[in-house]
C-alpha cells in the first residue's frame, strides 16, 4: 500500500513538472494598457495566445489607472498555460485605461464660443472650478459637447455642463468671463521710416478697457504704413505711431497742379517738408516764389484744389 501511494505521488509530482514545462514563457509588456472597459492577459503580455482574452478585472474610469497584485497575475496566467516569472519584481502591476483627453482649453473654447453666440461680443474665459482634464473612452465618436449653459450679464460669472463626449456623464464648469478685442501687433522690431507688411502683423486679445480710442484695430489700417518712430513687438500700435510712406522729400522738385474749376494749372514746386501719399503739406511755387499748401498725390506729383477744404496760399 504504501508503495502504490508513493508511486502515485510520483507520477502527480511528474505531471506537475510536465505541465510546468509545457507552459508558455511571458513576460511584462514596457506599457500596460486596456483599450475597453475590461483588462485582458492580452494588455499585460505580448503572446498570450488564445489566452489574451481571459478577462483579469473590470479596467478604470478612461485615463484613469488600476493596480493589481502580482501573485493574482500569475495564478490567472498559470490556469491559462502562462508562465509568468515577475523576475524583475513588480510590487505592483499598474495598468492605465486608454482615453482621448479633453483639455480645459478645449473647454474654454466652448465657453467664449457659447458666449459669442449669446451676446455677440468676444470674451476671454478664466476657468475657476475644472483642477483636471475630462477623459472620453477612446473607441467612442463625437467630442465634447455642452449639454447647459447659464451667464451673468452683470457679473460675467458663468455656469455650463460639459460632457467629454455624446452621452458621457457631465462635469459642471465655472469661472468668469470678460470682455476682449482682438488687437493687430507688430511681430519684430520695426525701424523708423520702414514699412509695416502683413507679415509683420499678429493679433493678441487685450480687455477692452485696456484699448483706448488712438489704439489701432483694423490690420488694413497698419499694413503700408511707414513707422514714425521706432516700434517694438507685441504691443498695440497707436495711430500716431505711423503715417503714409513719404513718396515726396523735403526739397524735391515737384509737378504742382493748381485745379478751380474747369481750369488747370501746373508749375515746378519745392516741397518744404517730406510727406506721403495724401498728405497736405507746404510748397514753394518757383515760379511766383508763394509757399502754398498741396495734396501730395504720388511721387512728384502734387495739387492745389479749388473745392477742397484747407487748400490755401499764403506769402512766404
């Protein structure tokens, strides 16, 4: 008897060792991840075989991270035929849900595009109330979306609900709004006497009681202008900063048309001072030595008008 149950422990010990033996070596994949609501050998080992589906626990909230005990690993992975030796010691196997992250300036988007659309105007959004990003399971569709929306005009103190994506439970969003303007600013140092281009021009958000009335708003009302001192980036630029591009100089002869009427006149003029295209400047006729004031048409070209409003002569 004793003999028959020695034998048989042999053989079970053997079976054991074959077993051990005929199990499949794997080993910790460098990044654990589950890409659904379940975490699988699959996301913990890269040939798991037909084992990979066996299902280890419910995976966490998307970007979210689940620890599990290493033994209970293991002994999972040894029913399956997968050897599992944690020769590096691992305390602990962390694994992280996979997610698509809503940022809170993704956020703030929504906030200022809800804005625009309720009051017309453009608002900078401060958020008071989000610590954390929102988190959408990866293998959903659509973004986020807000589900309501709630703003104090007098206060710019807002409220909305904010799903990270179709369905998904919402997060309330607080904070304060205010309002801005879109302002054009020069993007390098521009000199004395250069001329402003559109690749000189970027646009910042500045308060609106920070704009004052000399500040300059529309892009077409800078670019062309010709610098009256030196500028520096990245601040408004002020009507009184630029003028028109100086196509006549102080002391260049030019072409003077005097027009009343159905009458024209011409005659060689001096320009006593530099001015740009429209700008009404002082001359001296060389023919009757007068000084007049003219409209600076283009390069060499000036006119005295009739019918225009400050045109005038005076003795020099």
């Amino acid at each position: 008897m004793l003999r028959t149950l020695a034998f048989i422990l042999a053989l079970s010990a053997a079976g054991a060792a074959q077993a051990q033996d005929a199990a499949t070596p794997v080993v910790l994949k460098e990044r654990l991840v589950s890409a659904d609501a379940v975490i699988t050998l699959s996301d913990l080992f890269d040939n798991a075989g037909v084992a990979g589906e066996v299902m280890l626990a419910r995976a966490p909230a998307p970007g979210r991270s689940l620890s599990l005990d290493p033994a209970f690993v293991r002994d999972v992975a040894a029913r399956q035929g997968l050897a599992w030796a944690n020769a590096g010691g691992v305390l602990r196997v962390t694994v992280e849900r996979e997610a698509r992250t809503v940022s809170a300036s993704e956020i703030s988007a929504m906030v200022e595009e809800a804005l625009f659309v309720e009051t017309g105007h453009v608002y900078a959004v401060n958020l008071s109330s989000l610590r954390q990003d929102l988190f959408a399971p990866i293998d959903t569709l659509g973004g986020p979306e807000m589900v309501s929306f709630d703003h104090d005009a007098s206060s710019n103190l807002f409220r909305a609900q904010i799903a990270p994506y179709p369905g998904g439970d919402t997060l309330t969003v607080s904070g304060r709004a205010q309002r801005v303007a879109d302002v054009p600013v020069l993007n390098r140092n521009i000199a004395r006497g250069d001329t402003i281009t559109a690749a000189d021009v970027d646009w910042v958000r500045l308060p609106e009681n920070q704009v004052r009335g000399e500040i300059i708003l529309a892009e077409d009302a800078l670019v062309g202008m010709s610098a009256r001192r030196a500028l520096s980036p990245d601040r408004p630029v002020r009507s009184y900063d630029v003028e028109p591009p100086i196509v006549v100089e102080r002391g260049e002869l030019v072409s003077l048309v005097y027009q009343v009427g159905p009458l024209t006149l011409s005659a060689q003029a001096r320009a006593l001072e530099n001015g740009g295209e429209g700008a009404f400047i002082r001359f001296v006729n060389l023919q009757s030595n007068r000084t007049v004031e003219a409209w600076v048409e283009g390069p060499g070209r000036a006119s005295v008008l009739g019918g225009r409003s400050g045109a005038s002569s005076v003795e020099s």
